[in-house]
C-alpha cells in the first residue's frame, strides 16, 4: 500500500491564481481531512469528510473548498490563493471515526 | 471546548538523558481519545500512540512511554536513554466523541538530542 500521497511537494503560486491539492489514499479509509500547519501553531483541521458526498469545516475553511467524489480521492481547491495561505498542507485519513488518523507527506504551498 | 496545551516549546538534551514531553489537555466530552505524534525534520508525521478516556493503564513501546493520568488531565510522553534519531518535534492531539473529526493539536515540542 502507498498509504497516504499527496501532490505536488511543493508549489509557487501567485496572489489570485487557483489550484488544487491531490490527495489519495488506498486503505479504503472512509474519513479524510486537511490541515495546515503553521510555525507555532501546530495543525489545523481545514475540512474533513467522513465518506464520499459528505463533506464539512474543520477550523479554518475560508479560502478553501473541497469534494469527496471517490472514497479513494479528497481535492483541495484554493480558489484565489493569498498569502496568508502560505503553508504546509497535510492530507490524512482514518479508518474509523475518532480512530487514528495516518498522514500523507504534505505539500508545501509559497504564495507570492 | 477541545485544547491541547503543551507549555514546553524547545527542549535540548545530551544523548542517554531522559526526556519527558508534557501534554495537558481540556475536554467536556468523557469519551475522548489522546494521540502522540513525531515530526523529525524529514517533514512527515509519525503516530506514535492513540489511547481512550477509558484506559488509563500506563503504556511502554520500547524507550517510549506514556502516563495518562485524568485526574490532572495529562497525557505525559517520556523518552528513555535518549537517541540522537529522536530530535524532532513532537505533537500532543486530542479528540472528542462530540467533536466530529476534528483532531485538535498542541503546538508542538521540538526536541533536540545532542551526542
């Protein structure tokens, strides 16, 4: 198993442009989440799903959309990236609720 | 409300020492679980441990353990004969039976092992 992957590695965006964030897993993990992780901040939850169509905010949602087409694949979007975006993304997922969540290698996004 | 507060930010010992990470946590939920995590400086996150409100028994994997005590509402991670290969920082999660998904983190400990 590749366990959780996560692409790119890393990224240079502009202010305003868009993209998006793979995330995959072949555990055939129902739960998925984002989370950023900032200097002294620890992570964050940005958005969670508990299995494909269902998806919800986490702590920090805004600038930031998701879908759960595929119990396999969970995208995330930035839709006018800013630079207060500027981050390290980790993709994880779980699978049970509440059960431990296995993280993927993260991407580390530069907003100019 | 979920919080995880882990009041060490930096911690730097001599390889051999033992080192322990305090984590103290809040919840309002009885049902709740407690995770330890390693980030070294490669970048990924490791899980190290998951433990339930209902099992306060002390836990030992190896060098590693972990005494959970409720009463204070820590979730306390000791590291015996310290390695070099441990530097990294370390992250204390809680989650809650209420709380949906959201695994709330402290902000880390980084921990330094030098030879």
């Amino acid at each position: 198993n590749a366990g959780v992957t996560q692409t790119p590695k890393f990224q240079v965006l502009k202010t305003g442009q868009s993209m998006t964030l793979q995330c995959a897993q072949d555990m055939n993990h129902e739960y998925m989440s984002w989370y950023r992780q900032d200097p002294g901040m620890g992570l964050r939850l940005i958005h969670y799903s508990v299995g494909a169509g269902i998806t919800d905010q986490g702590e920090v949602p805004n600038g930031y959309n998701v879908s759960r087409s595929t119990t396999e694949d969970f995208p995330l979007r930035l839709l006018s990236a800013a630079p207060s975006q500027t981050s390290v993304y980790f993709c994880a997922s779980s699978p049970l609720r509440l059960g431990t969540q296995y993280f993927g290698p993260g991407t580390r996004l530069t907003v100019l | 409300a979920q919080k995880v507060t882990q009041a060490q930010t930096e911690i730097s010992v001599v390889e051999k020492e033992d080192v322990t990470l305090d984590c103290v946590y809040e919840t309002r939920d009885t049902t709740y679980y407690l995770f330890w995590y390693k980030q070294p400086p490669s970048g990924e996150l490791v899980f190290l441990i998951r433990r339930n409100s209902f099992d306060e028994q002390n836990e030992i994997s190896g060098r590693y353990s972990w005494n959970f005590q409720k009463s204070t509402s820590s979730f306390n991670f000791t590291i015996t004969a310290s390695q070099v290969v441990d530097s990294a920082v370390y992250f204390c999660a809680l989650s809650e039976e209420g709380g949906s998904e959201k695994l709330v983190f402290g902000k880390g400990m980084k921990l330094t092992v030098n030879p």
